[in-house]
C-alpha cells in the first residue's frame, strides 16, 4: 500500500496535517490505533484563535465562553476566589477530533480506524514507511509512503522507533484524570473553573467546564509530584466542592474514570528524514496550562505545507523537513522553552508548589 503521507494519530494535529496535505492532491493515509476518534482526556476548551484560523464549524461547539473563575483553594478547603473575562468555546475532544477526522476524509485521505502502528519500516537506513497491524482484520501490513508524520501523541511509537534524541522522565509529564457529568437540565453557564491549590494538586490544577448537558470535571498534576491514588482524591475533593456549579442542573450520572498523560517539555529535535512529529508527540503543549490543541493544530498546518514543498521538490532529506522544525520554533519555540526554564527554576526550589502557586495568583491577579 503506496501513499504519499502516511499520518500515524487522528488528533488535532494528525488530522490537520492529513487534510491540507490531502487538499493539495497528496495520497493521505491517516491512522488511528482506537476503535473511535477523540479517546483523549481533555477539558475541551477551545480558544478563539482556533475557531477563526481553523474555520471550526459551529455544530461542534458546546458552549461560547465569556469569563474563567479561578479559585485558590487552602489547606481547610476554603474557596478564594478571583475572576477574570476569557473568551472561546467549548467541546466534548470525541466530537471535535471526529470532525477533524472527517475534514480530513472529506479533502481525500483514507482513514484507517484500529490501526496500531509497530513502528517505521527502514530501507537502506531511510524511513520508508511503517507496519501496521489492523487490530480488527488481525493483519498485518506495511504502508510505504515518502513522509511520515508522527502524530500518536506523547509516547510516540514513531519517535521510540527511531533516534530521536530526549525520553520524558516524571518530572517531563502530567497525569490527568477526569470524569463526564452529564445533567438532567440544560446547563447555562458561560464560565469555565479552575482550581487552584495543594489540595487539588501540588503543579497543576482542576477544571469544570461546562457542556450543553454536563460538565467535564478534572485534574491534573506533575507525575513526579503526585500518584494515581492521590490525584483520585483530590478528583473527589474537586467533585464535593464543585456541588455548588453543577448542583441547580441536577447530576444525573458520572461516566467512567479517564486518565491520560500530557508532556510539558517541548522535543528540541522534530525532524529526520523523512519523519515530522507534531503535537503531544513533539511536547508542543503549553506548559502551565497543558494546553495543546491550538499548538498540535498550527503544528499539523506548517507540517503540512513543509510536507508540500518537499513534494514538489521529490526531495524528504532531513535538511528540506528541517523548515518546519526552524519555523516552528520561530513562532512557538521560545516561548514554549521560557515556560520549562521557569518550571525548571520553580521544581528546583525548596517549596515548588508555594511558588507555583505564587506565579499563578500573579498571573491571573
């Protein structure tokens, strides 16, 4: 099976990368080792800059957002509270991502659903393609392509196939865990919330964000200061003192514990030949509020249009990819590593989480 580009993950980024290669004629293949599109643990906050550069359709929007209430929670669980306006929107990531996905399809490219990628297929040292076994067929086949695109998120088949440089240690990621609250009522709320404090996690935070019918409800902490265990509690903690916001809707149900991680140190290197890796697996999410989609999305954009130049050229050597990687970092590298230089000042402190939470209540003072 020859393709042109073989995208390996249907997130934010893979489907992005996958639909502008597609719309500019390009043999597509985009996989997705899941039996669905969008299984990632996530609020689901949407920023303003993504609806307008990304020409998002409305249909897949939950709620328009017009403020964010942050709240700093102490030792007794005693709630302060400050407000700030933050405009965007919100989704369920299932709903979003399969809409992405479905762009993609639309443009051209052949998806292939429970598709679990083994690793990249060398030829001659060269990456030529990858095998993959059909998880639903039990089959297993070799899809060659010219460009590989890795977009399986932070523990990246692709990149723990190959060479590339830096392995993420415990204090390189977030453990996140959330639930879905689904409501008897309508929700009317234009307000997100996030939490604040060593109650709810050492470095990080807890969020509910609201739905048409629900709310998704989570937290999330730096792996090295926190265990699953722990982090459950604080998660129940989050639920008891968040009665308050979702109590007038009437809860209904909470779905099944979700739990993923999330990278908080950008990879220095995103290119070998013939390979591009965006998003969650090139840690292109922002540091102190793990916010990846717009980063994966603009990501999956200029790979892309790398990914067409080379094309036209027939050239996929490690120096012609090299563009993304250095534009990249023009527009977004810097600031991604300013943020782990500061993160990296603040876990080598004596208190990390007392100046954490100092640079957050500055922040949003």
């Amino acid at each position: 099976m020859q393709y042109d580009v073989i995208v390996v993950g249907a997130g934010p980024s893979g489907s992005i990368a996958a639909e502008k290669c597609a719309k500019e004629g390009l043999k597509v293949a985009l996989l997705e080792k899941a039996d669905t599109i969008g299984t990632k643990v996530c609020a689901g906050g949407l920023e303003p800059r993504i609806l307008h550069e990304f020409d998002i359709d409305k249909s897949i929007i939950e709620t328009l957002i017009q403020k964010a209430f942050f709240h700093i929670v102490d030792d007794k669980d005693t709630v302060h509270e400050t407000k700030s306006t933050r405009l965007g929107a919100t989704t369920y990531r299932s709903k979003f991502d399969r809409y992405l996905s479905d762009r993609a399809v639309e443009a051209g490219a052949d998806l292939f659903l429970s598709s679990y990628c083994q690793g990249v297929v060398n030829d001659k040292a060269q990456a030529k393609g990858v095998q993959v076994f059909f998880t639903r067929k039990k089959e297993l086949v070799k899809l060659l392509g010219d460009v590989i695109v890795a977009a399986d998120g932070f523990n990246s088949i692709i990149v723990k196939s190959t060479d590339f440089p830096e392995r993420y240690t415990a204090s390189d990621v977030a453990l996140a865990i959330q639930y879905e609250v689904s409501t008897e009522k309508e929700v009317k709320e234009d307000a997100i919330h996030l939490f604040y404090g060593d109650s709810i996690s050492k470095i990080g935070y807890g969020w509910i964000f609201p739905k048409k019918k629900g709310f998704t409800v989570g937290v999330g902490c730096l792996l090295s200061l926190t265990k699953a265990v722990a982090l459950l509690e604080s998660l129940e903690r989050l639920m008891a003192l968040g009665i308050n916001i979702m109590k007038p809707y009437t809860v209904l149900h909470r779905s099944k514990l979700q739990a993923s991680c999330i990278p908080l140190k950008p990879r220095k290197t995103l290119v070998q030949s013939n390979i591009l890796v965006v998003g969650d697996a090139a840690g292109q999410v922002s540091i102190f509020e793990g916010a990846g989609i717009y980063y994966g999305m603009a990501a999956g954009r200029l790979a892309a249009k790398v990914i067409v130049d080379a094309t036209s050229k027939g050239d996929f050597s490690e120096e012609t990819l090299k563009t993304y990687e250095v534009e990249w970092t023009r527009l977004f590298g810097e600031e991604m590593k300013h943020q782990r230089d500061v993160l990296d000042l603040i876990l080598s402190s004596n208190n990390p989480t007392r100046w954490y939470l100092s640079l957050v209540l500055r922040k949003y003072s």
